[in-house]
C-alpha cells in the first residue's frame, strides 16, 4: 500500500486528464518547457559573463585609474647587475 504501482499512475493520468483536458495539459507542458529553455539559456550567459564581473575590474581599467590618480609615482624598475 505504501508504494504507487504503474495502475496507480495511470488511474492519477486518466482523472488529471478528466479534469483539466489535453488543451490544457499541452499549453501548460508548452510553458514548462519554455521556462526550462530560458532558464538554461541564462545560466549559459552567466557563466559566458563570468569573466566580466562588474566588481573586478580589467587591467585597462586599473591602469586607467592609476594614470589619473594624483599620488601615483611612475617608476622603472632595474635591476642591478
């Protein structure tokens, strides 16, 4: 009694179709499906994105701040020989 045999199953398929018909059994499988694509199309941008984090910046963008920043000193470092 504890385990749902297929007969089981297929009485629970017969009364969801009873009660809400194909049609709309179709469009509701047609919007689960179209939630499931969008949802891994995202989670594909995000991790093509994930190199370009708003909060790290690039290295074009630091030397940018460190050329308009009053307190940084330019120097060349050598090393003796």
């Amino acid at each position: 009694m504890g385990s749902m045999s297929i007969w089981h199953w297929l009485i629970v398929l017969v009364v969801v179709i009873a009660v809400f018909g194909t049609k709309k059994l179709r469009n509701v499988g047609t919007d689960l499906g179209a939630a499931v694509k969008g949802f891994k199309d995202g989670i594909k941008d995000g991790a093509a994105d994930g190199a370009d984090q708003p909060g790290q910046p690039t290295s074009q963008q630091l030397a940018q701040r460190k050329a308009n920043d009053p307190n940084t000193v330019d120097v060349d470092a050598k090393t003796k020989s």
